[in-house]
C-alpha cells in the first residue's frame, strides 16, 4: 500500500505541531542561542502555520496545477525550515 505524499501545507503544519508540542527539559542550562531559539517557538510556530493555510488555499484553488513554484518567496523560505525540522535523524 502506498500513501499520498504530503503536500506543502502538510509539511508545514508538521512542522508547526513539532514545535508547538515540543518540550524543552535543557532550556534552562541552555546557552544564550538555544534559549533565543526556544524562546522563538511560538512565534515561528505561527508563521508556519500561517503558510501552510496559504499553501493549502493555493493548492485548492489550482487543483492539479499546483506546483511550489506557486507559493510566494516567504511562503517557500518557511517550507524550507519545515523541511529541514521534519527531516528524519540519521
């Protein structure tokens, strides 16, 4: 059996859940850049989310013509953070 593959906004959500339920026991003996980071969460959480809401609305409204390369410059750079976040650790 073979699965869809994600789309866009499937990434990009994943990406924002990850954060958003993430816990962060090193927080508090965390150096100054984690702690900058962590404290970002949220923030970059919204924008994710954001994006994914965008990268969905596109790809209904274009149906099978939907490629990235419809999704604005912001829209693609938060793709590109959600994939790095969502890769699998080797």
């Amino acid at each position: 059996m073979t699965t869809a593959p994600f789309t866009p906004a499937d990434e990009l959500r994943a990406a924002a859940d990850m954060l958003r339920n993430a816990i962060y026991p090193g927080a508090f003996f965390a150096d100054r850049t984690v702690a900058a980071l962590v404290r970002a969460h949220d923030p970059i959480a919204t924008w994710l989310e954001r994006h994914a809401g965008i990268a969905a609305e596109l790809q209904e409204q274009l149906g099978d013509g939907f490629t990235e390369d419809a999704l604005d410059e912001d829209a693609r750079d938060a793709l590109t953070v959600a994939r790095a976040m969502n890769q699998e650790e080797a």
